[in-house]
C-alpha cells in the first residue's frame, strides 16, 4: 500500500504542474456566434469519465486534465455505481474487471448475476464495502489505448470526492441498471436524492424509465436537468418492456420525465454497414427541438474508425452535428473533450470560402492521397478544392521516356500490377530496394494508363486502417505534361515537382529527369509567367546543384532520415543549392512507444540559416500521431505550427490543414483558449510514474556536411532499350545495361513472390 501511494501522489504531482504550465494562458472563447440548439447557446462538452481517451476513465487526472485539455466548462460525467455500503462510486463499467485491477486484488470475487435479464459473470461493486475498494485501482478499459497509466494506481473516486476535486465544475451523474441494484437490496433513487443534497448535481441521466419518473418530481423545481438516455434500437428498455427504437416515436412521452434525450449518434446520422454515412441526417433533432427536449449525441471519439466521409477527422465529425446549416445538437458525450471544445469554439460557423497562400502553406503530397489513389486527377482535383496551396507531382519515368506522376518508381507500391498479368515482370534491382519490384520504366505509358489501375495508400493497415474503400482504384494517373496544364487555371501559389532516382534512370536507363523536367515546363509555358511558383523537391543534392545551375525555379532538399539537429557545415551546403528544406515529423518531435520527449533544434538551425522549414508526412489517421497529441490532426498541425513554428506542412489531408487556417482562434493572442494553444513538448512523458516510462530513444544522428554533399550526375549516354513484353507472353527484362547490379528472378522465384504478392494484395487491399 505504501508503493501503491507513493505512486498515486507522485502522479498527481505530476499532472498538477503540466496542467499549471498549460493553463498559463486564460481560457476566453470567441464571440457568439448563431446556433441551432434549443437554448441558442453553443452546444456543451461532456467528458465521459473525464479524458478517458488517454487516462483510466473516472481517474483524478482524467478529470482534471478533460478541464484544461478541453474548455474549462466541460461537464465531468460520472457513470455511478454502489457499493455494498450504499456509497456512490464512480466507474466506467459494471464490471470492475473492465476497468479495474480488482482480479489481481480479490481473485476469488467472481460472481454471476442476473443483469437486465443476461447471466453475467464478473467483479461487481455490490459485493464490496468503499473500505475493500481502497485497495483497488482503475485501469484502462479500452485495451487498443496505453495502459501506461494504469501503472499510477489511480483510486476508485465516490462521487464526493469527484466534486471536491473539481470544485465549479458542472457534473453529470449517469444512473444504469438501476434494477440490478435493487435486487442487491440497494436503493440509487435513495443514494441520488441524498447526494444531491450535497453537491451540486446539474444533470441526471438513465436508460431506464421508472428511475427518472421516480425522481421526477423531486427535481422539477431545481436546476437539475433529467435526460432520457437511449440505448440501440433493438434493445428492450426494462420498465415498459418496449425498445428503445420504439420509445424513439413517442418523444412527448418522455417529455413527461426528462427534459433532454442522449442518443447514441447513429441515430442522427446514420451510417451504411461498409461505415459511410447515409444520404442525409434523420430528423431525431428537429423532432426532440419540437417537443422541447434538447438532445446530446454520444459514443465520439477520436481513436476508432468514423465513417470514411470524414477523411479520419474527428473534428469534421463534430462539425457536422453542430454547423450543417440544418440543425445542431444541445451536446456531445465523449471521450476526447479537447475536439469538441476546439469545434465549437474555434472551427464552428467560420468563412469557409476563405483562402489565403500564408504561413504555414499547404503542400499536397501525391494530391489528396489520404481520399483517393496517389497521384490522380481525383486526388489532385480533391486537394485544391480543400484548400492546398502547392500541389506535388512526384516524376516516374516509363518505358517510352515519358515523365508520369506517380508516387513510387515501385508500381507495387500503387497501383494493382501485383493482381495483373504484368506481375512476371517482377526484378531484384538493389540500387533502388532491398526487395524485389515492379518498376515503372519497364512499362510504355499506355501499359500504365490502359492496363494498371491505380491503388490508394494504406500506411497505417498495420492498424486495420484503410482509406476510402469505395474509391480504393479510382482515378487515372497524369502525365507531367498533363498535370502542368491542369494546375494552370487553378486557385494556387505553385506547384512541387520531386525527383528521385536521377542518377540511377541516367546511368542505367539512360534518361534525365532533370531534362524531361525542364523540357516540359518550357513547353506549359511555366518558363514564362509568374503567378505560379515552381519548386523542385529532391533527397539528392545533386539533382538541386543541377538545377540551380540551369533554372531560377525555387529548390527544397528533403532530409530523408530523422535528425536532431543540423552541423553548420552541413547548412552552408544546403545554402548553395537550396531555398527551403522538408523534414520529417521525428526530426521536429521525436518519440518513444506513442509518447513525445522533446523538441529539437532542427527547426531553429535551419530558420536562422535562412532556410525555410516544411514538416513531412502530416496524417489524420490516430495511429500515425504521438499521444501527445489526442488523436487529433488539429493538435498535431497546431503543435508544428504554433509550437515549433514550420512555414509550411506537407499532408496527405489538405482539408484539414486548410480548416485550421480558416479557424477563428488563430489571432486571438493572449485571449487563445488552451484548447488551441500548443501542447507542452514532452509532458505527457512527464505524467508517467517509473514504472511506466517507455524505452529511452537512441540518439539520432546530427545532419553533417557529409551526409549532404553527392557527386555530381553523370552524363546522359545511350543505353540499350528494354523490349517491353506482350501481355499475354513471358518475363520482360529489366534495362539491359544493369544485370551487374540488378537481376531478374528466375520463373520459379518469380512465381513464388508473385503468389506472395497477391496474397497480400487480398489481405489488405
């Protein structure tokens, strides 16, 4: 017990001077602004269990951090459970073996109850006095989330103590399974009167009818609001033995009892069982607005898979059940208070028309790639209707010389050549990867554009996370040339061309890009006209050296591998052929198992410098981000913007990216509420006690003059073309000059890795 408090205390210490260095900055919202809820005033946050997203549910912390994390009127909900004394507790399950440690405690406290009319094995409080709790400690219940903090022993809260610790704040007591507790010979209508009478209860909620019509009347006159609690459609409420899809139709019954319902958000919009939401919202909210009730939809949150409409942008959720032109709902139940609390305060009824090619700019990467296949005319169409100020085109070249856009020189790597009668064509070409390939200059541009369709990128499938289904092969691939002339006409400051591989496609295919290149800007008239930017990108200095020598175009270097600072030698030759450079993620913020440890000089170094600084790959998905950043694209970018201070980013998301800009916080200076302002660089770190600290991070490398300078590229000379092969015949062979350094499979290997490719192919595409 000793250790256990040790711990605990060592825990809240640590949380109090996180939250204290966040909350330096007051909390002050932005004007009103019109919405449609039944009050007219914004819609409230309500934190299940507190920030249970991150922290054991009911915790300390949980509530402490969903007050600074989120606005400082968050509603801390409470689901109550009793304890065999009648004492109130708060915890997120029935079942204390979800989401306590009590097996490892009392492990012979099994028990099977009767339970809404279900046996139900488990650890349940009825059988355990407050005094026997003390020695049990909450845990994470959602096993996909860190349990990293479960090693500070977080005790079982009654719901007093919630109060006490956040004194002011509002709090929400949920009451289940009310008939459970009186078969146990427990009384919750008893213990929710008494508590009542001492602390301030502001909202009462149940599923169950009979509790809320027995307490109606005690509470009509306070300011206690009663909510009707609706659970899924099929399920049978207890007390009227009807379901709760049929309770739904009689709204101005349950007005008799309750003055708000709180529905799961399926029910306002719906979504089809491949997780894309129907046509259009029902009518739940108008229904309950006319009958006077208000409505809070539940189950939000940040780290499972929304429906693929939201392009894995939890905000753009939130947005749509409060700014849609049509309705608004009164709140929302969730685990993540920091995102709603940033969509009603900040991202809500803001001009979304507005563009501006400001700090930080928007850069695609492969267009809209996150929506649709890499490199298409829908991804490309998608990313300058979301707002990306620069549109990228990564240069391959096919067989036939032709320059195309498309993200990899590997065709494996996006498009379905593995599942096509083009996959024999597969070869071991070191120099390009340590795997075997399928490699656009074995293929004409029409074998790419009439036989290859494209493939989207999945880079968190790992995860089970996969991108836009529906549209998984849709598109069709642009040449350089092509995608030239689509940008001319478009709302953009520039366009990025990255090239890759030069001085291999020189020496062993006999093709300069850096030629081709120019060749086709010159011929689109790019040469000529200033109001697009031109910029060329490259991991290779070389191909920068080369083009700062032939052309006045702009030049990005991208470090290719993650550093911790750059040697000044190494920044006096990035002067000399270049105007800005990208970095990746981890050379800003590097971290360890999900978790930040500082922040780096990288950016400092090369600013001072002169250099402008892009951060690479930004990412929706949950599972490509720290936890410091809660599962929420808009901490992440604001943390590079705002807290490490970037000219630009590089998304696969330009939505997202172009929403912050348009967000109404951004120059609110002292008045920033602390949802918006930048996470606290390492602290979440901080929060964890010993035990849980997660590995430490090898050093990472500092960026040297050495790993910069490349020798120059070699001379164009002719190289013996490769026949392209028939669909219907044999192995085509690589470029005929690289056998020494490359090779092609024999028939068997061939057929073997094709058979592992397509295997693959199935299981995750």
């Amino acid at each position: 017990m000793v250790i256990r408090s040790f711990w605990r205390a060592a825990s809240s210490l640590l949380v109090l001077f996180f939250l204290l260095r966040w909350s330096a900055v007051g909390a002050q919202k932005p004007g009103a602004t019109p919405w449609q809820t039944l009050s007219g005033d914004a819609p409230v946050v309500i934190a299940n269990g507190g920030f249970s997203g991150l922290f054991p549910g009911s915790s300390s912390d949980a509530f402490s951090f969903a007050l600074i994390a989120g606005s400082t009127d968050t509603i801390l909900w409470c689901d109550v459970r009793q304890t065999k004394d009648s004492l109130g507790v708060c915890l997120q399950n029935l079942k204390l073996d979800n989401c306590t440690d009590i097996q490892s405690i009392y492990p012979q406290g099994q028990k099977e109850y009767l339970v809404n009319g279900a046996l139900t094995q488990g650890w349940f409080s009825v059988d355990y006095t407050m005094k026997d709790l003390l020695k049990v400690s909450l845990t994470q219940g959602i096993y996909s989330r860190t349990d990293r903090f479960d090693f500070s022993m977080y005790p079982i809260l009654s719901v007093e103590q919630v109060q006490k610790q956040n004194n002011g704040s509002s709090l929400w007591l949920n009451v289940q399974n009310d008939i459970f507790y009186r078969q146990h010979n427990l009384s919750m209508r008893s213990y929710i009167l008494s508590v009542s009478k001492r602390v301030i209860v502001n909202y009462i909620s149940s599923p169950e009818v009979d509790f809320l019509r027995s307490i109606v009347a005690i509470f009509q006159k306070s300011k206690t609001k009663l909510v009707f609690r609706f659970l899924g459609k099929d399920i049978t409420e207890p007390s009227t033995n009807q379901t709760y899809g049929t309770l739904l139709k009689n709204l101005t019954f349950i007005k008799t009892f309750a003055t708000g319902i709180l529905v799961p958000k399926h029910y306002i919009w719906p979504v089809t069982s491949d997780l894309y939401l129907e046509s259009q919202a029902t009518s739940i909210v108008s229904d309950a607005h006319k009958e006077g009730l208000e409505i809070y939809a539940g189950d939000f949150v940040n780290d499972i898979v929304i429906p693929y409409n939201y392009s894995y942008d939890p905000l753009a959720e939130y947005i749509s059940f409060i700014d849609n032109g049509e309705f608004s709902v009164d709140g929302f139940l969730t685990d993540f208070p920091g995102t709603p609390s940033e969509a009603i305060g900040c991202f809500s009824h803001v001009n979304k028309s507005s563009l501006d090619h400001g700090k930080p700019v928007i850069l695609s990467h492969n267009g809209a790639s996150g929506d649709y296949p890499d490199c298409t005319d829908l991804a490309y169409n998608k990313a300058i209707k979301d707002g990306a100020d620069i549109i990228d085109c990564p240069v391959q070249v096919t067989q036939d010389g032709v320059l195309i856009c498309m993200s990899s020189i590997n065709l494996m790597d996006d498009t379905n050549v593995a599942q096509s009668i083009f996959r024999s064509r597969i070869s071991n070409i070191p120099e390009l990867q340590s795997t075997p390939g399928i490699f656009t200059f074995n293929f004409t541009l029409e074998e790419i554009q009439k036989n290859l369709k494209p493939s989207i990128s999945n880079p968190d499938v790992t995860f089970g996370i996969v991108r836009n289904p529906r549209h998984k092969t849709a598109g069709n691939f642009l040449t350089l040339s092509d995608f030239l002339s689509f940008a001319k006409d478009k709302a953009l400051s520039g366009i990025l061309i990255n090239i890759e591989n030069a001085a291999f496609l020189i020496e062993k295919v006999g093709i300069s890009v850096i030629d081709g290149v120019l060749s086709a800007l010159n011929d689109t008239g790019y040469n000529k006209q200033s109001a697009l930017e031109v910029t060329i990108q490259s991991s290779d200095s070389s191909v920068l050296v080369k083009m700062r020598q032939q052309t006045k175009y702009k030049l990005m270097y991208r470090i290719d591998e993650s550093i911790r600072d750059a040697a000044a030698s190494s920044i006096t030759d990035i002067k000399k052929f270049a105007d800005s450079v990208a970095v990746d993620k981890e050379s800003i913020y590097p971290d360890t198992h999900f978790f930040i440890i500082n922040e780096t000089n990288v950016i400092n170094s090369l600013q001072n410098a002169g250099l402008q600084v892009f951060v690479y790959v930004l990412r929706n998905e949950f599972a490509s981000q720290p936890l410091d950043f809660f599962s929420d694209p808009y901490v992440q970018i604001n943390s590079y913007v705002q807290g490490a201070s970037v000219d630009g980013i590089i998304t696969d998301y330009p939505a997202s990216a172009r929403a912050y800009k348009r967000n109404s916080c951004r120059n609110l200076g002292n008045n920033m509420p602390n949802y918006m302002q930048p996470v606290q660089v390492g602290g979440l770190k901080q929060l964890l006690v010993a035990p849980a600290q997660p590995p430490v991070l090898s050093p990472m490398p500092i960026l040297e003059g050495s790993d910069v300078v490349e020798p120059p590229l070699p001379s164009v000379s002719p190289v013996n073309p490769s026949t392209p092969t028939p669909p219907n015949q044999g192995n085509a062979s690589a470029p005929a000059t690289q056998h020494s350094n490359s090779s092609i499979l024999s028939p068997v290997s061939s057929m073997i890795i094709s058979v592992l490719v397509i295997i693959g192919s199935l299981l995750f595409f």
